[in-house]
C-alpha cells in the first residue's frame, strides 16, 4: 500500500505534534487514526480507486487525513481551497469531478456526487497503474486556468526512507 511507509513513520512519531490548527496541537497518532476513520467512510460511500474527487477546504487536520485517505484508496484528488471559491465550478468541470468532499469551517465534511464522468485521457495511465492522482490548477499564461495532474504514488517514492 502506497501509504504503509508513512503510515509507518506516524506510528514512529505518534506522540509527537504534527499540525497546529487553530491553537490546537494534533499529533502523528490522531492523523493515523483519522486515516484509517475516513479510509471506512469512503469505503461506505463507495469512493474507490480512480475516482476524481474535489477534497473542498483548507488547510486542516481532517483535510490532511482525509486527503491521505483518498491518496491510500488510489483517489484522483483534486484540492480547492476557499481562494479559490469563484473558480469552483469551472475547476470541477475542467477535472471531469465525481465526488465532492467539502469540509466547512467547523472541519466537518459533506459528500455529495457530481456530474462529472472523470474521464480524461491523463487519468487512464494513473488507474491503469492503480496510482493515486493530484490535479493542481494554476492561473496559467493565457488567464485561462490550467491542470495539471500528477502522480502521487511518484511524489510520495521521494519521501520513502526505504
């Protein structure tokens, strides 16, 4: 599993501090925790691998699980953060987004389906290897917003200590 090395050096660190949000310290063990909590939830609402989901939200510690999740379960992920919010629509079209994951203020997160077909021909070589993906926006050259998608399982090799 492409999470089991980070997974891992969680447990190594489990009590130590990993994200400080909102003046509260969050430890490597409770982001572990948290992973394998939302790895049950998406396996309810049946998100699998390949699946492009739009993780809504900012920065947070239910955020950073739960884009760890979707990363473990072989989720296309597509990150918007509030900044981003008047772009939203046209961001999940370009993204061919199926799944929405939004997370308000208090951190909690709603499910929703969307209308998207997550067909695009960069997606097949990321389900066709079983890899997660990342599909990063910039305002591009033209003012035309650009993805761009990446392979997680690639960024996450760089990483491993192995």
């Amino acid at each position: 599993m492409i999470m089991d090395f980070l997974l891992d050096v969680f447990a190594e660190f489990e009590s130590e501090e990993a994200i400080i949000w909102r003046g509260q310290a969050y430890r490597y063990g409770w982001i572990a925790q948290r992973i394998r909590y939302w790895d049950q939830a998406l396996e309810k609402k049946e998100i699998g691998p390949g699946e492009v989901t739009v993780l809504e939200g900012d920065f947070s510690p239910n955020s950073v699980a739960l884009f760890l999740a979707l990363s473990g379960r072989g989720c296309i992920i597509v990150p918007l953060t509030r900044a981003v919010a008047h772009k939203r629509d046209r961001f999940v079209d370009i993204a061919h987004g199926q799944v929405a994951l939004e997370i308000d203020h208090q951190d909690e997160v709603n499910v929703s389906r969307l209308n998207g077909d997550g067909n695009h021909p960069f997606y097949t070589g990321l389900r066709d290897q079983g890899h997660p993906g990342l599909v990063l926006f910039s305002s591009g050259t033209t003012g035309e917003s650009k993805a761009s998608v990446h392979d997680i399982t690639g960024l996450l090799e760089k990483l491993n200590r192995d």
